[in-house]
C-alpha cells in the first residue's frame, strides 16, 4: 500500500479489494496485502494537513486542541454546515465516529470554495496562503518601477499569465505577488464590436478574391495584432517623483528667462495631471 494516502473499499471479489483514492485513483489490491498492511481509519490517525470531513463539514486538519480529547479539532480552514468557509482560531467540533478522510468530491468542493474566497492550499509546505489577483492582463505592457531606462529595454508585453506568473513568451516576466514593483506602460485596448465588422469585412474582401484559407487565417490574426496601434494610446501623465525634480530644477534655475518656460511647463503638467 502506498503511505500517506487513505483508500475507500469501493468492492470486494474473492481475492481482491477494489480501492478509490482520496485524489480519486482507483487500485485494486489482493485482500491478503491489504489485510496485512492497512487499518481502518480512526481519528488518531489524522496528520497535519489531512482534508478530513465529519457529515457535510470538511475542514484541513491541523492539531487537535487537546490530545488527550480528541473530539475538539484546530483546522486551518474549513465548510461549515451550511457549506460556508470559515478561517478561525476557534476549535471544530467534530463527532469522532463520523470523522473520515475526504473523497476526491468533497475535497475539490472544499478547494473551489476556498478559491472563490480567495485562498489557497500548499500541501507541501502546510500553508493557507491568500491568493493575489493580478492587476495586468494579457496584452498589456509592463516595466519595473524605478527603472532608470529611456528606451524600450526592460519593458515587457505580457503574452500569458499562468502559474503565477506574468510571462513574456516562454521569459518569465515576474510573480504575480511582486507585480507592485511593475507598472503599466500600455494598456491593451479592448476589442470593439466596430473592430470585429472591419474586420469581417477585410476577410470578405479576400475571401471572395480566392485567397486561401491559411491566407485568411494569418490576414485575421494580423488584424487583431496591429488594429489597435490605429486607435490614440493611452497618455502619459507625469508622477509625483517627476514633478518634485522638475520643481526642484526650477527653484535652482539661475536664468530667469529659462525659470518662466519652466514654471509655464510645469503649470501645464500639473493641468494634464488633473485630467
């Protein structure tokens, strides 16, 4: 029998027992292996981390509250009775007779709660971790905060997000929880209902002048790449640390007649700014 998992006898044969997995597999022992090596489950048995359910209560076990009375449990997170997540230092009352470990349903109904809650678990390192949303998508392009660059260098276009992880192709970009030390440099534009005629009428067009399908395809995909360079961008507005330099180069300019273009450039920063 493999270790750290618990089986549920699904059948018994003559000769062998027929086992579902916690995580769902199916296996199929002889009765005299598993006689020898398994035993029932009991509430003794549960480990740092189990997914343990008790009726429709399902919670990850962490330690009992008091070993010598096992009833009283601590959980990292848990489904109430009424199927709600629940985070608490309080203790859950579980009847011991009823205690056993969850299946593959219960657990994936206990995960996907969590999610929706927003959080997650790492079996392996025995953490409930709080999930982090991310705040760029797709498309859009991205630089490091601080970056002391003037030209492209070190600017990305996020192509996916999984993981994780902003990606740039098959380049990791950054993790999805160090994505406040990134900015935005443009946003992708959403895609217009007026976007899909033009270009349903552009395919029409090649369409209907014999050009092949693997034609149309890639003309299609071209379209939907530089459709929106077309569109006005998003605009540049100055942020706080600029304007303090520009400010500050100002109060130290020694030609008054540089200090007026200044001040009326930074009057007109300030207005944008605004905007």
């Amino acid at each position: 029998m493999e270790q750290s998992k618990f089986y549920q006898i699904k059948n018994v044969t003559e000769h062998e027992y027929t086992l579902v997995g916690c995580d769902g597999s199916v296996i199929t022992r002889s009765i005299q292996d598993v006689d020898k090596s398994a035993s029932a489950f009991t509430i003794q048995d549960a480990k740092d981390g189990d997914v343990l359910c008790s009726g429709q209560i399902i919670v990850i076990f962490k330690h009992f509250e008091d070993p010598s009375y096992r009833q009283h449990i601590v959980a990292y997170i848990g489904l109430d009775i009424s199927g709600n997540v629940q985070i608490t230092d309080d203790t859950w009352s579980l009847g011991i007779d009823k205690v056993e470990p969850a299946t593959k349903k219960q657990r994936d109904t206990l995960f996907a709660k969590m999610k929706e809650a927003g959080f997650e678990w790492d079996d392996e390192k025995k953490e409930l971790k709080k999930i982090v949303a991310p705040i760029f998508n797709i498309g859009d392009t991205i630089i490091k905060k601080h970056n002391s660059d003037i030209n492209d260098f070190g600017q990305f276009t996020i192509t996916d997000i999984t993981g994780g992880k902003y990606w740039y192709n098959d380049r990791i970009i950054c993790d999805i929880t160090d994505q406040n030390n990134w900015e935005l440099v443009e946003q992708k534009p959403a895609w217009s209902e007026e976007d899909e005629y033009h270009k349903r009428q552009i395919l029409r067009i090649l369409k209907d002048n014999g050009c092949s399908q693997t034609l149309q395809d890639r003309t299609e995909k071209w379209i939907e790449e530089r459709l929106k360079y077309l569109r006005p961008q998003k605009q540049w507005k100055p942020s706080d640390e600029q304007m303090e330099a520009l400010e500050s180069a100002t109060e130290n300019c020694a030609y008054s007649e540089y200090q007026d273009c200044l001040m009326e450039l930074i009057a007109q920063l300030k207005k944008l700014r605004r905007e």
